[in-house]
C-alpha cells in the first residue's frame, strides 16, 4: 500500500487537479482497488473492511480528486449500502436473548462504564489542555457516539464467535442507547442553536448617530465577514471610511472569518490550518494612519466554522454578543438553478433575516478599492426605512474630507410617489431626514432630484458611470410603483439584494464598474413576512 499504491493515488490525483476533471477511468480504477484489497486481506485472514479502510487512507485529500470521488460515489453508499449494513446488523440482533436482571443489569453496566470511560476521560484530558469545562463536558458527549466502526467490529466479533448472541444483543443496545442520547445532552450542555430570533434590541446607524447627538462617548461597532484570506478592498475602504474623523467615539471592527463545515473528513483538520494560517488581514487606508487621535479603530479577529444552514446563527449571535450597529457581508455571484442550498446566498439571505443591527452587503469591483482615487459616492434614494439608513450612512462617510457623496432623490412622473401604507408617516420621515441632510452637509454632499418615468434606465446609467466608486442604496421597502418596470425583470433574483441592488449588482453585463452596497435597516415587523417569503422561494 504505501509504496506502490499510495505513488499511484498520487498521480491520478495530480493529473485529474491538473486537467480539472475526473475521468471515469479513475473512479473505476479506485473503486476495483478498494475491492481488491477487501479480497486480498479477506484472503489473509484479516475482515475485508479494513483492506478497503487502508486502500482509503493512501488516497491524497488535497485537490480535486478526492472531493469529487466523494461526490460520485457518496449517495449510492449512504443511499443504499449503509442503510442495508445497518438493517443486517439489526436482523442479526436478538433483544429476547437479554432476559433476567442479570441480563438488564449487566446492560446497565456496560452503558455506565462507556458513557463514563468516554465522557470523563475525554473532560479529564480537556481540562488539563486548558479547555473550559462547558467545552470539555461537550467533547465527552460527542465522543461518546457510537458509529459505523463500532457496529463493524461487533459484527466481526459475532462471526468470529467471540461474541454470543446476548453479548452481541447487549452491546448493540449500548451503542444505541449512547448513541441517541448524545443530541439531547449536548443540546442541553452547550446549547448551540442560540435562540437568534428572540426579543432583543434592534441597532441601527439611525440611533447611533441620534445616540452620539446626546453622549459624546459612543462606540461604533462594525462586524466585517470575509470569506477568503482578506479582506477586499472596497470593504476595506469603506471601513476606513465609516467612522467620522471629528468624533470622539471609537470604532471597533470585528473581522469574522466564515469558513464552510462539510461532512468530507479533512473539515476535521480546518480549524488546525486556521491557526498556522492565520486569520484575515486588514490594513489601514492608503495615506492614513489606522488608530489615530481623531479616528480611534480597535480591531478584533475571530473565525467562524460551521455548515451554511448554520453559519447565520454564529453570525447573529456575535452581533448580538458584541452589540454590534452594522454587519457587512460580501456578495459573490448568486446562486444558480438546483444550487439554493449551498451557496453563500442562504447564509446572506438568513443573516437579512434575523441580524439584530443595519446589514450591508457589498458587491465589490474593485472601483472603491483603498489605491483608487475615485472617492465619490452615489447615494440612490427612493423612499423607506432602508433607503433612510442608506442616507445616514452616507451622511457619515461625506464627513471624511477627500470623499464627495451625492444622494440622488427619484421621483416618477405623473405618478403617486407616496407609500401605500402609513402614508404620511414615511413621506414625513423621509422629507424630515432630507431636510437634515441637506443642512448638514450643505456645500459638502451634493443633493439632486430626478423626475423620470423609466428609472431603470437612469439607475443602469449610474452604475455605469466611471465618476462613481461607490453606489449605496436600500435594500426595499419604497412604493411598489416606483420600481414597477423594474420588479417585471427583477423579481425571481430579489431577495437577497432587493429589487434596485439586483439591478446594479447583476444587470448590464460588465459595463457597471461601480461597487454596490445594499443596506438594510432591521425592522421586527417585517422579519415574519421576510421569513414567509424565503420559504416559499425554497419550497
């Protein structure tokens, strides 16, 4: 195994990572050498299974070969072959052969003396690596889960007739009962399905800054997730430039590095190349010095691995814990036909959901990186609470003096631009924040108003507009028949970005070089129809 066939894995490895495909000559090839060497350590007196476990062992990890081998071969073996393994491992189990108290005490024997090898053999060894005690306590629970493994030795040991048909019984009914108990207990121990969607309060940019209006002493606290080894540069910039140099808060930037949990084994090995690699970098603006008097940046690092239908809890749960006033998330390329639940739009699309705080997405093309002089931001402003939130943001970044922001107000003509529900109430709030804006930052951010009947048009000539680095916009919530020529087209793709971030972020091709970021103020009340909606898009 190790000299010839572990070489041998290697170069099929190599040359299916080099040609970026896996031949069905390859999978073949490994498949007949994993029954093979089940024939050959049958042959030698040794069970067949573990042939096939060490033929398993010579196959590389890195690369493409070994993932894509898993892909094809693994739900024709979870799907079939080990549901027929576990069913004749119950056939072969006789529950009637346990009888008498000698029996069911000798059950209860068994069980105590797994559980408490396991558990306070694995608590004993975490505490003495200096791992905390609800953290140990869990590891204990966990490794006190009987598998496959397990059922595969007492097999052998009944065909070997080391094991009687009571023992056998026995055993089998130890590695189920430890193993049902397990979900429940570390449920119960470490509890990490955090209840994300209870009453807590909701942070903003808004009630920062009306917050800061009233105690000088404020802390802004911004939650940056990053997928790969950096952060990009758009992102960056905007960090930078978030936090007004004439205030005395300061500005805390949590860096959290999201990492994909599979089911393949080498995920297992993840958090140890996190720590030799490192967490991502981020380094100050471009003429700027990051930390100084008039603009104080604390920067904490932490990673996050968990499976994408998890990972918005870690997500969440950090915000809340951190007291956070804006997560910022970046986007990739949106999810394609029969892919919804595995792509990183889930995770976006959940953290919308029930992030405590003001979400951004950024949409980064590299024309707001930290080396580009284009420092002129588009504001896109409808109407709404997002689109609201949208303009304090942008009301923060015009106080950085080498950046010009303009907010460009759409009106429709010959129509009704008000707000179906609540009328009067979002026309007001959204002339009172207008108003404001303009007194503040008169001379300093440029403020214009457009009648048009095709909007769709006007915003694609603003993304497409060099001028521009940066196009901010709200994610929703503005009249429907604002956006009606848009909604047609957009519809199937916004939940995630919204109807005007979609298009900017997906439509006309590669003439858009601006970057896009789409925010949105959380609101309590609509988290239940946002919730009705995604659902309904999965089903």
């Amino acid at each position: 195994m190790v000299v010839v066939i572990r070489p041998t894995m290697n170069r099929v490895a190599s040359r299916c990572s080099n040609h970026g495909k896996v031949e069905e000559g390859y999978i073949c090839l490994t498949l007949a050498g994993v029954m093979l060497s089940g024939f050959m350590t049958d042959f030698i007196g040794i069970h067949s299974i573990f042939g096939a476990f060490v033929f398993g062992l010579m196959i590389p990890k890195n690369g493409e070969f070994s993932g894509r081998l898993i892909r094809r071969i693994e739900d024709f073996v979870c799907g079939l072959l080990l549901p027929l393994y576990f069913a004749s491992s119950g056939l072969k189990t006789d529950v009637n052969k346990i009888e008498g108290v000698k029996a069911w005490g000798l059950l209860a024997v068994v069980i105590t003396t797994a559980c408490t090898g396991k558990i306070l053999g694995t608590f004993l060894m975490g505490m003495a690596c200096m791992i905390p005690m609800r953290e140990s306590f869990a590891l204990g629970l966990l490794m006190n889960t009987k598998g496959l493994v397990e059922l595969i030795v007492l097999n052998i040991g009944k065909e070997k007739k080391v094991l009687n048909d009571e023992m056998f019984a026995i055993l089998v009914m130890m590695a189920l009962v430890t193993t049902f108990m397990t979900t429940p207990l570390v449920m119960a121990a470490y509890k990490p399905a955090r209840n994300i969607t209870a009453t807590v309060h909701h942070r903003s940019l808004s009630e920062s800054s009306s917050h800061h209006s009233q105690t000088l002493q404020f802390d802004l606290r911004v939650i940056a997730c990053v997928h790969g080894p950096q952060i990009s540069p758009s992102m960056t910039n905007l960090i930078n430039l978030i936090q007004s140099p004439n205030t005395y808060s300061t500005l805390k930037l949590y860096i959290l590095h999201l990492i994909e949990l599979t089911e393949m084994s080498s995920s297992i090995a993840m958090v140890h190349r996190v720590r030799k690699n490192g967490v991502p970098c981020f380094t100050g603006n471009k003429g700027s010095e990051v930390g100084s008097k008039s603009n104080k940046v604390k920067v904490r690092k932490s990673t996050a691995i968990s499976a994408l239908a998890t990972m918005h809890e870690d997500i969440c749960h950090v915000a809340e814990r951190k007291k956070a006033t804006i997560v910022i998330l970046p986007i990739h390329r949106p999810c394609q036909e029969g892919e919804t639940g595995h792509c990183w739009e889930v995770v976006n699309r959940s953290v919308l959901m029930h992030a405590p705080c003001t979400v951004a997405l950024m949409v980064d093309r590299g024309g707001f990186g930290v080396d580009c002089d284009r420092k002129r931001i588009c504001v896109v402003f409808v109407g709404g609470p997002d689109d609201r939130e949208a303009v304090e943001l942008g009301g923060r970044l015009a106080a950085q003096p080498d950046t010009k922001v303009s907010i460009i107000r759409f009106l429709m003509k010959g129509k009704d631009n008000r707000h179906p529900d609540d009328v009067d109430i979002e026309k007001e709030l959204d002339e009172r924040l207008l108003e404001e804006f303009r007194r503040r930052w008169d001379g300093e951010a440029k403020y214009v108003e457009k009648s048009t009947h095709n909007m769709m048009e006007e915003l694609l000539a603003i993304g497409k507009n060099e001028e521009f680095g940066l196009v901010i916009v709200g994610r929703g919530r503005f009249p429907a028949t604002m956006v009606a020529g848009i909604l047609e087209q957009e519809a199937e793709r916004s939940l995630e970005l919204g109807v005007i971030g979609n298009l900017l972020a997906f439509s006309g091709g590669q003439e858009i070089a601006s970057s896009v970021l789409v925010v949105q103020k959380h609101d309590q009340a609509k988290e239940d129809q946002e919730r009705t909606m995604f659902d309904q898009h999965l089903v």
